[in-house]
C-alpha cells in the first residue's frame, strides 16, 4: 500500500517509539540536557516566592506599631534583592536554554540525513531547514516546558499551604475553565502545520526561473496557512484569557451568593494579595498545559517527517 504525506494517519507509527527518539536526540547532550532542565526547575521554584513577600509586606503594614517611611528603605532592598536575583536566574536560564535548543536542532538534522534512506534532493532541503525548526518544539516540551509546569505549580501549591491554605480550593476552581476550554485547538493546529511543511517543500522546489508563478503561488498558500495557524493560536490564547474571569466570577458566586464556605468570612488584606498573586502564577502553568498540547499537535507532523522519514513520502 503506497504511503502517504499525511502524518496524522500513520500507523506504523507508536506514541512511544516516537517518545524514544525524542529522547535520544535530547541525550545526545546529557550535560546540556540535564543543565536545562535543573535551570527551569531553579527559576519556577523561586519565582512564586513573591506572594510571599507581598503577603508578609502588607501584613506588616497593617498591623503598623513601626515608622512605615523608616522601615519602607529595607522593602525596597529586599524586593530589589529578588527581582535582582530572578533577573539573574532567567538570564543565566535563557542562555543554556538557547545553546542547548540550537545542538537539538543540529542533532535533528543529523539524526535526518541518517534515517532518509536516498538523497531527495529539494526535499531534504526542505526537511533540514524548515521541518527540524518546526519539530524542535516538540523537544522543548520534554526538557523545559513540562518540568517548569510541574516546578511552578507545585511551589505555587506550597506557598499557598504555609501561608493561605484556606484559599487553595478557591485558586483550583478559578483555573479550571480556561484550561478545558484551550483543547480544542489542537486538531487544527496540527493540521495547519502539517500544510506549512508540504507547502514549504513547494516553495524549495519552485525556484528556477521558469516556475515564478508557481513560486508565487505558493507562498500566498503559505501565508494563508501562517494566517490560520496564527489565528487558532490567538484565538485559544484570547479565550483562555477570558475565561479566565469566568473562573474568578464563579468563585465570587459560590462565596457571596450561596455561601458554602469557599473563600474565609474572616479574611485579611495580605491573604487577598497572596491569593490574586497565586492565582496569577498559578493559571500561568496550567494554562501552559494547553498551550503545551497544542505545541505538541503544532510539532508532531514535523518530529514524524524528521524522525521518521522513510515512513513518510512526497
């Protein structure tokens, strides 16, 4: 049976086979590797801190019995000394991940031209330059993106349950709704981006002079497919946003209107500080869960064109 271009219905393709390789690609570079993913853990472990200082901050304020200009200067001090430190972290954080996404993409274009079996001419072309930058981000969601899910959601958790826990079960039910309603965009996105690689091989292979129209051609294809990809990502990001106030006015309802108990009667200024600061990072992750899935529908026709090349033909 011929094979298709269609990536989305190969079957002799396994999720997890395709894990394996991800995973050796990634373990080309163990030092890299393993330096990624303990400076995403470090900064999404420090960086919930901040509610921790807005909390003891306003808290302290509050209560009064000291001069606030006479304390204020070591507030200064100390919330400089963090952002100082964070800046620190995601610099140092920015540069070992650029370096080690730049030896993926590098060893993604080797592990191709190992596995493409003939020369294909234009098409290789195609795949190295195009299809291992689109595949790359598939890689970023095992080394980078998943730990800081994990690191930031947990911190943000932890934080919450040594200084508010009585506001954990309102956080969790004003995150919710913005993160189901971000799946839905998945299936399109894969397949726009599966449109953008086909049509990239067109453009490659349209550039003698007797093919200008064909190359026109093609690139106004391609900028109606960069159009409808850009547009389901806004879309999603732009629902998730709004839904994100749904989330909060459903807290808000079950607190005020029916009373059962969700949010403290008996609730402090910092603790409103410590929750709206929470409830910020704590969306950020999960959140970050929806756009990693529709990362990975984006990135899993160009890791299958790259990774597995002779399962899938022009």
């Amino acid at each position: 049976m011929k094979k298709t271009d269609n990536v989305s219905h190969i079957a002799t393709n396994s999720i997890l086979s395709l894990f394996q390789d991800m995973l050796r690609v990634m373990l080309s570079y163990p030092k890299w590797f393993a330096a990624a993913i303990l400076s995403t853990i470090i900064v999404a472990a420090v960086e919930p801190s901040i509610a921790g200082l807005g909390k003891v901050t306003v808290d302290n304020f509050k209560k009064g019995g000291s001069d606030i200009y006479a304390s204020l200067p070591n507030y200064i001090v100390m919330f400089a000394a963090y952002f100082f430190l964070m800046g620190l972290l995601k610099f140092g954080d920015k540069v070992i991940d650029k370096t080690y996404e730049t030896l993926l993409i590098i060893t993604l274009q080797r592990t191709y031209l190992q596995r493409r079996g003939a020369e294909r001419g234009i098409e290789d072309v195609s795949r190295i330059l195009y299809d291992c930058n689109r595949a790359k981000p598939g890689l970023d969601i095992l080394h980078k993106d998943s730990w800081r899910i994990v690191s930031l959601t947990i911190s943000v958790i932890i934080w919450q349950l040594n200084l508010a826990p009585e506001l954990l079960p309102a956080l969790f039910i004003a995150v919710l709704p913005p993160v189901l309603i971000g799946f839905f965009f998945g299936p399109f996105l894969q397949k726009a981006s599966l449109n953008m690689m086909k049509i990239q091989e067109n453009i490659a292979a349209s550039t003698a002079d007797d093919k200008r129209n064909e190359l026109f051609a093609h690139q106004k294809l391609f900028l109606r497919q960069v159009m409808r990809l850009e547009s389901f990502k806004g879309a999603s990001e732009i629902l998730i946003d709004l839904v994100s106030w749904f989330g909060i006015l459903v807290v808000a309802v079950m607190a005020f209107v029916f009373d059962i108990g969700i949010v403290p009667k008996d609730i402090q200024a910092g603790d409103l500080v410590l929750f709206w600061t929470n409830l910020n990072l704590l969306a950020k992750p999960l959140n970050d869960i929806v756009k990693v899935y529709n990362k990975a529908r984006e990135s899993y026709p160009a890791l299958i064109r790259v990774l597995r090349p002779q399962e899938v033909q022009s």
